[in-house]
C-alpha cells in the first residue's frame, strides 16, 4: 500500500510543466496547510518563497518541533513530509505566500490558511484543519450551533484576500479545512466564484443548513468534490453532498481520518466501494444526538466541556496529557463547580447519548425499523 510519501518518491521527480496537478496533489497542498510556517512564508502576497526553501529551513532550525509550535501527531508525519516536499522537483519550486494563523481565546477562533502557487498559472488556497489547541476543538463543537463561526467569516475573507493574485482558483482543506473551503467558496462574491475551478474537501465536515440553501452554495456546487475514508465521522457530519468519492487508508476506524495514512496509485488516490457500516452506524447516531438536543443545550454542553478541559490551564491537548493527572483532576473540579444550568445540560446530554447509542444497537432480534436513525 502505498501513501503521499510513497507518491513524492514515485512522482516527486515530475514537474507540473510535464505532469499536470492532480487529486493527489492536492491532498498534499491540504495537509501542508497543518505545516507551522510562521516567520518562514510572507503573510501577504507581494512576496513569496519557494517551498523547498520553506520547508528546508523549517527543518534545519526545528528539527524537534521545539522553537515552532507544533503538536506531535502532526509534526511527526509533516517532519517526514516536508523532507520529501524539499528535494522534489515536483514541489520544492512551489511558490508560497499568505500564510495565516491566528488563535483567539476570546473570540474562541482557530484559524490558519497557506497560498500555493505550483507554477502552472494557477493559484492553490489551503485552509488547515483542527490543531490541538483546545480553543479549536471548542469552535468545532460551535460549529454545530452558531454557524458562521469565526474561522468561517475569517476564510471568506482570506479567499478574497488570495484572488488578489492572478489565475484560475483552487481551495482545498483537509478536516475543519475543508468545511472552510467549502464555506468560502460560497459566500464569496460572484467576480471571486467565476474564478474558482474547484473546492475540494478532505473528509471534512458538510455546511450548515443556511448555507447549504444560499445562492452562493448552489452556483459552486457543481463544482465542489468530496473525499472521504472508508471510515469517516467528521466527513459525514452536517448537511453534506450525497455524491463523494470514498478512498483507501491504510489505517483502520477513526485513525483513517489522517490524510497521511490515505492510499495512492498513480495519479489518483485508491477508490473504496463505500462507507464502512459501522461509519454510517457511527453517523446516525452522532446526527440522532444532535438533533435530540436543543440548540441552547448544544450550547451549554460544548462550554461545559470546554470548561472542564481547560480547567488547569491547559490550552493544547498536549498540554493537557503532559500532565494528565492535575488535568483530569482539575477537570472534576471544574464539572463539581458548573453553573446549575450547564450541569443539568451536560447531564442530559450524555443521558440523550446513552439513550440514542441503545436504540441504535443492532441486535439480533431487533427489526431494522426499530434502529435509531
């Protein structure tokens, strides 16, 4: 089985004038944008630097991921990544600008985006994805009920920002990336929606119903494509197309979520038949959750959790596991301290979950119309 790093080694030698971009490539542009370049790629698009330059630089002076910011999970993979991305003559001339990230505790915002330009005239726009900054998790769950959400207006405005530059548009994401990209694509102006050639979203989650409904969404659609894992739950959560393209991984559950793990052959990424059953299963029950729950209660759970987390300081899930013991312990505190209000929420949101779980459990005896959907 081969991934995005056995494709650098089989195609990394192929320059866009020779090989033109495909699906494959841009995964690569989706999972670079998880890739901490700050100080080493302009924010702005007056000037750029080569990708190959970037990321040899970004290697030599962090190496441990120590002076940059970067979570473990993801820098282990991007480490090994970037190596490769620095000496293809696929990728290393790849010009990079617009490199965004902003975190906010107040405004509970994750947000982070990279500009690519491959060098074939076109102009490549990548949102990043959930980090392990527990603020980001929490915009995750916002996003559920207070849709637009501030990485949401945030990637609109960056998208105008990026068509500055000439050429045809594409924008891709990878997780809460690719929920952006979609996002942006609809809600920016019709000049910018002309341009773009396609939205590409990488087992990320779909719309809210508003935007799914909007003008804006109806004009691109046709030209959004989706993949996803043979085992996705965040790429099947919201409004989402009922046409996606179900790839290979080589990993199993919900590890198959890393796009790092997703398989390649050629050109393209390895077709799967379907979702796996016990995706959809894990599906139904997460939106039969959430619809059981009333919109300020989804509310007050998500900052009750959100509460509980950060409890003892942390503001990373690295954080938090470093030092699990005070964290978990300030985490009861914090649950015994809860408003009376988020408590009661909280308790019937999990007490909704268990309930929801049960009726959706297939057992023998169960008729198919007994099953939760």
């Amino acid at each position: 089985m081969a991934n995005m790093l056995d494709y650098l080694a089989w195609r990394g030698d192929l320059p866009v004038d020779r090989d033109p971009l495909n699906e494959n490539d841009r995964l690569i542009f989706s999972q670079l944008a998880y890739v901490a370049f700050d100080r080493l790629v302009p924010s702005g698009y007056g000037d750029s630097v080569a990708l190959g330059e970037a990321a040899s630089r970004l290697l030599a002076m962090d190496p441990e991921a120590e002076t940059i910011h970067q979570t473990s999970y993801l820098w282990e993979g991007n480490k090994r990544l970037l190596t490769a991305l620095s000496v293809s003559a696929r990728f290393a001339p790849m010009r990079l600008s617009g490199y965004v990230s902003e975190i906010s505790q107040e405004h509970q915002k994750q947000f982070a985006a990279l500009t690519i330009q491959p060098g074939d005239g076109s102009v490549q726009v990548a949102f990043r994805g959930t980090d392990d900054t527990l603020v980001g998790w929490k915009e995750d769950l916002n996003m559920v009920f207070d849709a637009p959400v501030p990485a949401q207006r945030e990637a609109v405005s960056y998208l105008c920002g990026a068509a500055a530059l000439p050429g045809p548009l594409y924008v891709c994401g990878h997780s809460k990336g690719g929920n952006l990209a979609v996002y942006a694509a609809a809600h920016c102006p019709q000049s910018v929606q002309a341009r773009i050639v396609q939205i590409i979203n990488h087992d990320g989650p779909g719309m809210d119903e508003q935007t799914v409904a909007s003008e804006g969404y109806a004009r691109i659609r046709p030209r959004l494509s989706t993949y996803l894992p043979s085992f996705s739950i965040v790429g099947m959560m919201l409004e989402h197309e009922d046409t996606y393209t179900v790839v290979q991984s080589e990993n199993k559950s919900v590890l198959q979520h890393d796009a790092l793990s997703w398989q390649m052959m050629g050109a393209r990424m390895l077709r799967a038949e379907q979702p796996s059953e016990a995706s959809l299963d894990a599906s139904r029950v997460l939106r039969a959750w959430i619809a059981s729950l009333p919109r300020e209660e989804q509310r007050l759970f998500a900052d009750a959790v959100y509460e509980m987390a950060t409890a003892a300081h942390a503001r990373t899930l690295s954080d938090w596991e470093d030092n699990w013991p005070a964290s978990a312990l300030a985490g009861f505190s914090a649950l015994r301290a809860l408003e009376p209000t988020k408590r009661k929420a909280l308790e019937r949101a999990l007490g909704s979950l268990f309930s929801v779980v049960a009726r959706s459990i297939r057992l023998p005896w169960r008729k198919d119309e007994e099953i939760s959907e």
